[in-house]
C-alpha cells in the first residue's frame, strides 16, 4: 500500500475485522501498513457465560497485536 501511495504520510488505513481471520503472515504485513482505525463489526460478538458480549479469543489477539504495533509506531 505504501509503494502505491508513493509513501503519503496523510494516508493511512481503515481495517474491517470479519469472522474469517487471515493467516498469521497475511496479518503480520497488515500490521506494517499505516492503520489507524479497525471496524469491528457487532456481529463478531458472542455472549460469555455471564451474557455479556465478548470477542472470540483469535479476534482479541489480533487487536492486542494491533493496539501494541500502534503504541511503537
């Protein structure tokens, strides 16, 4: 997308979480691209034992990963 872009820095990425996750190596040259915002749609929530809606555990680890590559960046 950078190459693309001819390297903006006024431009960055919106992602759409959906129920289907790429594989790690797809995410991981995700997570090198300028992203700003994450969509995270109502319809990956589950309710947990307690009822209260929650995220899968895959999709929680993908924006734990998205939240630290932001702080580095």
């Amino acid at each position: 997308f950078r190459t693309l872009s001819n390297r903006q820095k006024n431009i960055s990425l919106c992602l759409e979480l959906t129920q289907d996750l790429p594989s790690a190596s797809e995410l991981d040259r995700w997570f090198g691209e300028p992203i700003k915002s994450v969509i995270v749609p109502t319809s990956l929530f589950v309710n947990n034992r307690k009822g209260y809606p929650v995220l899968s555990q895959p999709h929680q680890q993908v924006l734990l990963k998205l939240f630290k590559v932001s702080t580095i960046n």
